[in-house]
C-alpha cells in the first residue's frame, strides 16, 4: 500500500502530480486508488484509520499530493476553501490580530468580519502592494498576515518574499491564498510565506464538479492544528469529492499551460482591440507589475479583466452576447467562464467606492479556459463587435 517505490526523488511536478499520492491499491493492483465510501473503520485497522470526519484513505492521498506539490511537508484536506479558510482563522483566540490584504476574496472579507470579529479576532487592512504599509506589520505585530496574490478580482501581485520577510521579523505567521495563481505556476512556502491555502474547487481540480481546499505548512505546529480542526469543527470533505480532486489534479500542469497561453494571447490581442479601455493580465508586459510577477510565478494563470469602456448595461449585454464563456462565479475549469465584478461580486458596494478601486461599470473578468485560442477569440471579437 505504497507509492510507487520507483519514483525518483527528483521527480518533477507533472511526474509527482500523478504517482505521489497513490497508497491503497496494492491489494487489488488497481491503478487508480478506489473511493472509500464509509463512514467507519474497524478498530486496529493497519492504516490506523477510525471515522471519516478525522481521516480517509482518499483524503491521506490527496494531501500527499498536494503537500509534494506545494513543496510542503504537511497538508490538510476540507471540504471547500472556505472551510481551509475556517480551519486557519478560528485555530486563532480573542485578542489575536489578523493584518490582511484589502483586496482578498469577498467570503474571507465576510468570514473575517462577520464571524471571526464576534469571537474577539482584530481585523486591520492595507494595500501590500504598497510596500510603504509594510510599516502596518511592523506596527500592529499581527498574529497573521492574510494575502491573495494575483488577488480578486483586481490581479494585483503582491511580494510574497518581502511580506514575507517584513512579518518575520515581527514574529507573524504568513499566509497566502494561493488559488489564482495554482500550485504548479507559485508555490508560496518556497518564497517564505508559512502557510499555502487553496481552493482546490478552482485549478487544482480543474473540473468544476467537486468542492475542497487545502492547507500546506512546513510548521508541525500548524499543521497539529489543521488536523484538529479538521475534525473538531467537522471541516473534512467527502471522500467522493477528494477523489474527484486526486482525479484532476494528475493534469494540473497540462490545463495550466494551456490557462496561461490560452490567456496571454487573449490579452495582448484585447489589449491591441480599439474601444477596449484598459486589459489586466499579470504577464502582460504592460502591467505595472510585470517583473514582480515573473519574479514569483511562472505563468500568468488563467484570470484576466478586461475594462471594456461599456455602460453597466452594455457590459451585461456583452456577455450575454458570448457563446462559449458562461456567465458565472468561480473560476479555474477547463470551460471559460465570464463575470461582471460591478454586477456579481462587488453589487453591495456602492459605485463611487468601487470604482476608486477600479472596479468600474464596463469591467469584465475572464476564467479562460483551455478551448482553443481562436474559437475564444472569434467569440469576443464578434460580441465586443456587437456592443461597443
Ligand atoms: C473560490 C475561492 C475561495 C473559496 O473557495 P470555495 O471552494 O468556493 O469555498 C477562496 N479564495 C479564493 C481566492 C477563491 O477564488
């Protein structure tokens, strides 16, 4: 019940994405580890194993995985990235301060200030891609600092080495939202950060068919704590869903070249299309943060925004102009998927102040999935040809 005992120790990521993380198939010489639909496991079982809410088969092969893939030496499976989110922020006590990111996920923003506040957790925000606020570390000492980078929805980057570096010295624990950018294209522990935490419903699966997240940590501390909150707050995901994951991570790298190929050639092309206000892609060399972005990732992924100089209406009709992107949340699957922030994820805040963070009416965010180029292509060009 081994991985593969074959496997070099050099193995590269496509190599370990699909033979580390294999345990439970010797019995049957299945090449594919089965799906453990059960609940319970008999007392004194080899595997050490006892209810499903604290470990599964499925889930000890994912976070094989994933740990190999994140270059980590623990990683702990949940049932959706808002549940890894969980299982950090409330290991945390009254009175412990959080310094975040202002522009992270909306359910992070929610779950920080309408849970974790009640329990007595300090929230602060700043700019991190200002380094000028890194004084905030300095200042408030936070027991976490909280970070996406690209960020959502504005693709900012942010310098996980320096932050990193900056809330070291304060005695803070780093952790970065690693979703946007995948395991393969960042790997935040390499670069200094304490904890990588994913959604792995979005690239790591890659399939939009399953829901999880992860954290990875080289801290045995933290990862004693993952463990525990796994099971004492009932964050474990299903066994079914970990498969699934298990199943679409083996093509991780594969789908993310095509992402942030697929990606790349729509922006510069967007970019170069009259009408077309501004385009944010972090390999795009236009972007003010272009080298900071080739410095920490080795692909721009897959998420671009495109500001298209469109009435709040006429963006809508826009997109629902397009045949091959789905108006939806969510991101990260082989199918593009289209979304109006100003719509969707940023309705509740009023105009002026989304807008003063970019978030304007004609601004539309891409999920490029990994059709081909110019199908995606032909489907903008025609729909922008029909609005602007
Ligand atoms: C989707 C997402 C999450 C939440 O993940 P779920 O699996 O939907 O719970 C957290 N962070 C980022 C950056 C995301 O895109």
């Amino acid at each position: 019940m081994k991985d593969d005992p074959s496997l070099p120790a050099n193995a590269r990521f496509e190599t370990r994405a699909i033979h580390v993380g294999q345990d439970f198939r010797s019995e049957t010489g299945a090449v594919i580890p089965p799906v453990y639909l059960t609940s319970t496991f008999e007392t004194g079982n080899p595997g050490n194993f006892d209810y499903t809410r604290s470990g599964s088969p499925n889930f000890r092969n994912l976070q094989s995985t994933l740990a190999s893939l994140e270059s980590a030496k623990h990683c702990t499976v949940f049932a959706s990235g808002v549940s890894s989110i969980s299982a950090i922020a409330f290991s945390l006590k009254a009175g412990d301060v959080i310094l975040s990111e202002a522009n992270i996920y909306g359910c992070t923003y929610r779950l920080f200030e309408r849970m974790l506040r009640k329990f007595g957790v300090e929230i602060h925000y700043t700019d991190l891609a200002n380094p000028a606020n890194y004084a905030e570390i300095e200042r408030l000492k936070p027991t976490l600092v909280w970070l996406e980078s690209p960020t959502n929805p504005l693709l900012k980057i942010l310098d996980i080495t320096a932050i990193s570096d900056a809330a070291h010295s304060v005695g803070s624990t780093v952790v970065v939202d690693n979703t946007f950018a995948s395991s393969l294209i960042q790997r935040p522990l390499e670069l200094g950060a304490d904890i990588s935490q994913l959604s792995t419903t979005k690239y790591t699966n890659g399939h939009s068919d399953a829901l999880g997240g992860a954290v990875c940590t080289n801290s045995d501390e933290w990862q004693d704590k993952m463990i525990f909150a796994q099971k004492a707050i009932g964050l474990q995901p299903s066994p079914f869903d970990s498969w699934l994951v298990s199943r679409g991570v083996k093509t991780e790298a594969v789908r993310m070249e095509r992402h942030c190929s697929n990606a790349l050639e729509l922006a510069k092309r967007l970019e170069a299309r009259p009408g077309v206000k501004q385009v944010r892609y972090p390999f795009l060399p236009s972007n003010p943060q272009y080298e900071l972005a080739r410095k920490q990732m080795s692909g721009g992924s897959g998420m671009m925004l495109a500001d298209t100089g469109l009435s709040y209406d006429a963006a809508l009709a826009f997109m629902r102009k397009l045949h091959l992107f789905t108006q939806a949340e969510s991101l990260g699957g082989v199918e593009s998927l289209v979304a109006h922030p100003a719509s969707m994820t940023h309705a509740s805040v009023p105009k002026e102040t989304r807008e003063a963070v970019g978030i304007t009416d004609g601004l539309v965010r891409f999920s490029v999935g990994i059709e081909h180029v110019e199908d995606l292509w032909e489907d903008i060009d025609r729909a922008l040809s029909q609005s602007l």
